[in-house]
C-alpha cells in the first residue's frame, strides 16, 4: 500500500503468534479496506508468546498476552510501522493465560493452565500496573486428560459493563462476576453448569444482549443461553450441533473461535481438526441458529476468527499452517468465499486497529 496522505490514519491488522513455535510475536500488517489484502509492515517479539491481543481505550493502544508458564500481559502503542512496549510486561497472577477483555480501567485476564480469573490496572497512558487481583477457580469435568481442574479460558464484559463472564473450559461452567470499578476486585455473582464434558472454550453475545453463543471444545456443540442483564444470570436453552457430519476417520473436531455478524444475522465457527469454517443463520430468531455451510479454513488449524470493521470480511489465524486467510462473506447467504492469506508463522489472533496519524 501506498503512504497515505496527511492527517490520514493506514488501517492496520495486529496478529498474534506463539514465539515457542516459531512466531515472530506479533506482527502489524497494513490492511487494505478494497481488497481486504493484508500487508506485512513490522513485527515485534517483545512480549513470548502473545497468544491473544485486544484494544486499549486509549488511541492506538493495545494490550497482548504472554501464554507462558509464568503469565504476564504486555501494553503496546502504535508508532509508525510497528508497535512500541509501553514498560515491561506485568505478570497476571496465574499460569497460562489464554485471553483478555477490558472493562472500564482494568485489563481482565483467563488463566488456563492455573484456573481462575485476574485484573491488572490500566494507566492513565494506557500501561498496565500490578499487582493483579485474582479470583481462583474451582471445579472439575468428566474428561481426564483436559478437565483434571479448572481452565478458564475466556473472559470479557457484558455489553452493559456491569458484569464479568468467564468461560471454564475444565468446569463447564460460565462464570459471572461483579467488578469493582475502584479497586479491580472480582467477587462472584452467579455461574451457569453446562453440559458435562462440553468443555466451553469462547463465548460472543448476540447485538440485541440478550442472547450468548457458547462455543464448546471437547463436544462440537453451540450453546445457546439467555442473558438477564439485570439479574446477571446466563440460562442455557439450547445445543446445537456445528459439523454437518462426523469427522474423517482419526480426526477430532476442535472448534475454537465465534463470531457474530454485527447486523445479528450469521454466526461463524472456526474448528481445529475438521479446519473449517462453520456458518450459521440467525434468520428463525436470536436463539435458533441454523447451520447452513461449511468451508475449509484455508489452513490448519484455525485458532482464532475475526470479522473487519466494516463486517465484510472474516480472517482466520492458521496456527499450524502459519498463515492468515481472509474470506469475503456473501451479504445473502454469509458464506465465507476465501480471496487471500498472508504467512504469519504460528498465527494465534487477529486484531483489527487503525494507526495513529
């Protein structure tokens, strides 16, 4: 892409990547908004293994963090091609972190390998402070070798702010905290049991907030709840199944990230494995998704799953196949065309940004 014109800000695609496996941490690419073509500009391995990045509040800020036994969370700031550390990463209080959200002034953290739920102070320039506040997590599932304990392993704000939801992958369970706005304290409020041996991994509210979507790993279902913000309660209503059909032979089907279309009509899956991308209608109503295609996800290994900005286009990280692909999504149907990849080696994450003018 060309230099853009003064006072005009390129639009920009940050992606995430295990530097244990080869990745080069994360790579900023320019982003083409015609195309969709991703352009790599920089990367960075400031930070080991940053699995999974997320917005700042603050202009071009963003926040990343390390999956590493230790766990910690790094603060980035765009400047010029690339990013720039804002300080040393700051540990979170938990071993292997999977996932961040942000609510209000404080960075919310998933601790996978360790169980449980964290916040760590955001300053006023958007650098992270300690200590993290930490709320463990108890509990167990059916499944030996993947639910021995609890793994959190995704966490974020409701649409309203108030609450906290967190997703245990070795529980089943959803979990809903309040947090303190003034100290990052979480204390918990309610948590939702879902089917035993589900493995919840991600979880994505429909635009209406009344309606979350449950992506489960170890059993390739769709949990559909309700959600009373008021209350804050989460209630499961039903479980749909994602693959049209059993996997191959000696594969497992994996299903790792959701998307929802910003207009409530699609849902995506992507799923490890079977390496597809599921879609379903939303056109019977917010809680009776129906799967309508299946595609393959132009890679191996599809960890994470990102609609652009303006709704057009999904990008699929390829951990295994160490790529990015982005498709076109058709308007009518919302299957996704695939129209380009970029080789990004153990891709984890895609975020969408835009650089500072």
């Amino acid at each position: 892409m060309g230099d853009t014109t003064a006072g005009e800000a390129e639009h920009r695609v940050h992606i995430g990547s295990f530097t244990s496996s080869g990745g080069r941490g994360i790579t900023t690419a320019a982003l083409d908004p015609a195309t969709g073509a991703l352009a790599e500009l920089s990367t960075t391995d400031a930070l080991a293994d940053p699995s999974y990045l997320v917005a700042g509040v603050h202009d071009g800020v963003l926040y990343a963090v390390s999956e590493s036994a230790e766990g910690a969370a790094g603060a980035f700031v765009a400047e010029g091609r690339g990013l720039r550390a804002l300080g040393d990463p700051v540990p979170v209080g938990g071993a292997g972190p999977t996932h961040l959200g942000v609510a209000g002034p404080w960075l919310l953290t998933a601790h996978y390998t360790s169980g449980g739920v964290g916040a760590l102070a955001i300053t006023g320039d958007g650098s992270l402070a300690g200590p993290p506040r930490v709320l463990p997590h108890r509990g167990s599932g059916p499944d030996p070798e993947r639910q021995e304990g609890a793994h959190a392993h995704h966490v974020l704000a409701d649409p309203d702010g108030r609450w906290v939801l967190s997703v245990d992958l070795g529980a089943d369970r959803v979990r809903v905290c309040a947090l303190d706005a003034s100290t990052g304290t979480l204390r918990p409020h309610s948590e939702t049991a879902l089917t035993p041996g589900n493995g919840p991994r991600h979880l994505a509210f429909h635009p209406d907030g009344e309606v979350v979507y449950v992506v489960n790993e170890l059993r390739p279902l769709l949990t559909v709840c309700r959600w009373d913000a008021r209350a804050g309660v989460l209630e499961p209503v039903a479980e749909v199944p994602i693959a049209a059909e059993p996997a191959p032979a000696g594969v497992r089907a994996y299903p790792s990230a959701i998307v929802v279309a910003r207009d409530g009509r699609f849902v995506w899956v992507a799923v490890r494995g079977t390496d597809t991308l599921v879609t379903f209608s939303l056109a019977d109503g917010p809680e009776e998704p129906r799967r309508t295609d299946t595609v393959e996800c132009g890679g191996r290994w599809p960890r994470d799953l990102a609609l652009d900005p303006w709704g057009t286009r999904l990008y699929a990280a390829n951990e295994h196949s160490g790529d990015v692909t982005w498709f076109d999504v058709d308007p009518v149907t919302g299957r996704p065309g695939r129209a380009g990849s970029l080789p990004v080696p153990a891709a984890t994450c895609v975020l969408f940004a835009r650089a500072v003018s």
